[in-house]
C-alpha cells in the first residue's frame, strides 16, 4: 500500500469554469433517453404523460437544489458519496456511491449499445466497444477536452430535438385536445411514469461529482446545476407536448422511436435520419458524462479504501484520475461486449432515486452559517425531494425494485466485511 498516497491524496485540477460545468450538465440530461424516454412512461401514465413529467421535474428540482448547496459546501470529487459520508456518516457515503458507480456503470454499457443501434443497427456491440475506448481516451486527455466534446455534441442534439418541436408544433396533424389528462391518467401510472422519467433528469448530478475540477465551486456549481435542469425541463416539456399532440398517447406508447415517427406522422418522414444523427450523437454525449461522473465517484471512493487504492491515483500531465477511467472503460467494454443491458437496468432508475435521497437527507443537515439560503428553505426542499425520491423509487416496476434493493444489499453487505476486517 502506498501509505503517501493514502495520507495525501492527490487533488485533481480546478479548469472547468460556468459554461463547461453547464454544458457537461446538459450532455449528460439531454442524453438518448430523451429520444426514447417517454414511449415507456406513455404506457405507464397515458395521457397523464405530462403531469408525471411535472412530478419529475419537482423532485429533480429538490435534489438539484440540495446537491448544489452541498457541492458548495463540500467541493470534492465524489458527489453525494462525499455528501452522505461527511453529513450522515461513511455508511451513508458508501451505500450512495456504491449504487452509482454499479448503476451508472450499466447506464455506460446501455449507453454505448444504444449508440452502436443507431450508428450501425446490427452491428452494435463493435460499434459500442469502440465508443467506450475512444471516449475513455479522450477522458484521458484532461476533463477540458471531454467538456469540447460534450459542447459539440449539445449543440447537435438541441438542433436536432428543436427541428423535430417545430415540425410537430406547426404540423396539420398536432391536436391540443391530446395533452388534456383523460381517464386512463391514474396515480399509479402517473406516479411510474414520473420514476421512468426522472432518470433521465438525472445527470445534473455529474456536475457535482466533478466539483473538484470546477474554478470557484461555491459560486459556479450552485449556478451551474439548476442553469443545466432548467434548460433541460424546457426542452423535454417542449419535445413532450410535441410528441404528444401529433402521436397521441396510445400511439406513442407503442413507438418504438418516439421522435422518428413523430416527424413521419408531421408529414416530413425526411428528417427521420436526422433524428437517428443526433439520438446517436446524444448517446454518445451521455455515454462520455457517465464515464466522467462514474471515474469521479470511483477516485473518491478509492481515496478512502471503499475501492482498490491504485485508483485514487491522479496522472499529474493532465490532471485525471487515469487508472479510475481506465478501470471504468475497461468493465464497460466487457459489458457491452457481452451482455445486453438496454432492457435490464431498470435497477438504475431505483439506485439513482436512493442516490439523491441521500442527497437530501445529507443537505438537512446544513446548518444557518453553512449556506446562504434560509435553513427552513432548505429543509422543505431537501424533505420534499426526500419523500418524493422513496416515493417514485417504490413506484418503479416490481423487477426494477428488487433488482436494485439487491445491488444496496450487496454493498451494505461489502461495506460490513471491509468494517470488519479492516484495521482501524
């Protein structure tokens, strides 16, 4: 064991200043699941599609808040595994990142599959593994040239989700009657739509997880994240009412690509392969700020034992924690390689909701002279954001519930032994 290492670890350089730190938040929200999320929550919620994307912002709201007041608080790699260790104890920290780096790390595989089916439809997982490769080397070159790439690949995917809005929006075939809620609209499937939904606000949690590379973090995090979630919730609000008002939510419920064949149904079946473009340069987007938050979390997590020590290791050219983006690349090669997870990580949703309960529960613990805002706000939001992430994660599929409650257990289960059999 390097005992320099484990007394003194190294600190990763602050290069990252407003606008990198809300472009890496939108690449990793505005992902591919906005080209495909809302098929899957149309058949929970029908034509309550829209109040579950309301319940949905509500709660990312209130986690988006009480995780930027505790990155300004707590400006270290790590997210809320280092919010949940200093605030509630390592146990906490641990069980939070342990349900991220696992979760997300399939997120990563699901991801580069789904690029690879939209780049190559047949050939995915050559395409895949080569994705995984080239962006964990572009990572390797220093977060500021994944941020160049994040910036390139948002403008693409807003260009393409704002060609397909207005063609909806201004096509004969839009009908406003098919957003009013109707029968079909119960609060079960509300409350599971807005679960299936949420994950795909998730990402704003990527820029915390890299606040030990933010300039200024006290001031540039809390702006950045909810800069990022509120221009994501104009877009999907915008992209939602589209859909819904051409497909209608029966049909959109059985699309199969939810954008594609809304602009066939709008009467310009041409931009289908421009939806394709930008659904794979949005994968790929989501794809590289996995990669970046899960090698973060991983860094922190190794910093205190929870993981191998090797990886809290900092390259000093470039300033990345190398051996943990490596490490992370190299396990998701071999999930994509190997095994398909598009239809089998619904435990994400489940690990990502328990991941931001603990970020609210961390940020009711701040004091009056830890934070700027008043602590009754802060308690209300963080106790919202709180009961509304146990809620929609117990309102999740019956197989997404225990498969994630299993991946917990497994690392409150390593959390133990490692407590039990390592020196204090």
């Amino acid at each position: 064991m390097d005992d320099t290492t484990a007394a003194e670890p190294a600190a990763l350089r602050r290069r990252l200043g407003l606008t990198d730190a809300v472009t890496i938040g939108l690449g990793a929200m505005i992902g591919a699941g906005v080209f495909a999320a809302f098929a899957p929550a149309a058949r929970a919620a029908g034509s309550g599609l829209l109040l579950g994307l309301a319940l949905a912002a509500l709660v990312a709201y209130c986690n988006a808040a009480s995780s930027a007041r505790l990155a300004a608080r707590h400006p270290a790699s790590g997210g809320t595994y280092v919010y949940g260790r200093e605030r509630l104890g390592p146990f906490w920290g641990h069980l939070a990142g342990w349900g991220f780096v696992v979760g997300k790390t399939a997120s990563c595989a699901a991801m580069a599959l789904t690029a690879g089916a939209y780049v190559w439809p047949g050939h995915e997982r050559p395409v895949a593994v080569a994705a995984v490769v080239a962006l964990t080397a572009l990572n390797c070159f220093g977060v500021q040239k994944s941020a160049w790439f994040t910036r390139a690949a948002v403008a693409v995917v807003l260009a393409v989700l704002a060609s397909v809005v207005v063609t909806a929006l201004t096509s004969s075939r839009a009908d406003a009657a098919q957003l009013e809620p109707g029968a079909d609209a119960d609060v079960t499937g509300v409350l599971q739509a807005a679960g299936l939904l949420f994950f795909a606000f998730a990402g704003y949690a990527r820029v915390a997880t890299l606040g030990e590379e933010v300039r200024d973090p006290a001031r540039t995090i809390p702006r950045a994240i909810p800069v990022a979630l509120g221009i994501t919730l104009v877009v999907y609000a915008a992209v939602a009412v589209a859909t819904l008002a051409v497909l209608g939510p029966d049909r959109l419920a059985a699309a199969g690509a939810p954008l594609a064949e809304t602009v066939r149904a709008a009467g310009v079946p041409e931009l289908a392969p421009v939806v394709r473009t930008g659904a794979a340069t949005a994968a790929l987007g989501a794809l590289l700020a996995l990669i970046l938050g899960v090698s973060r979390t991983t860094l922190a997590m190794a910093r205190d034992r929870h993981l191998p020590g090797f990886l809290a290791a900092v390259e000093p050219r470039h300033d990345v924690p190398r051996h943990a983006e490596l490490a992370v690349g190299a396990v998701v090669v071999v999930l994509a390689a190997t095994v398909d997870l598009r239809g089998a990580i619904g435990f994400s949703s489940f690990g990502v909701l328990v991941y931001y309960a603990v970020a609210n529960a961390s940020a009711w613990t701040l004091r009056a002279e830890e934070t700027t805002a008043r602590r009754t706000v802060v308690r209300t939001v963080a106790a919202v954001g709180l009961a509304g992430c146990l809620l929609l994660a117990f309102s999740l599929p019956v197989t997404s519930v225990i498969t994630g409650a299993a991946v917990l257990a497994a690392g409150a289960l390593s959390y133990a032994v490692r407590a039990r059999f390592t020196p204090r």
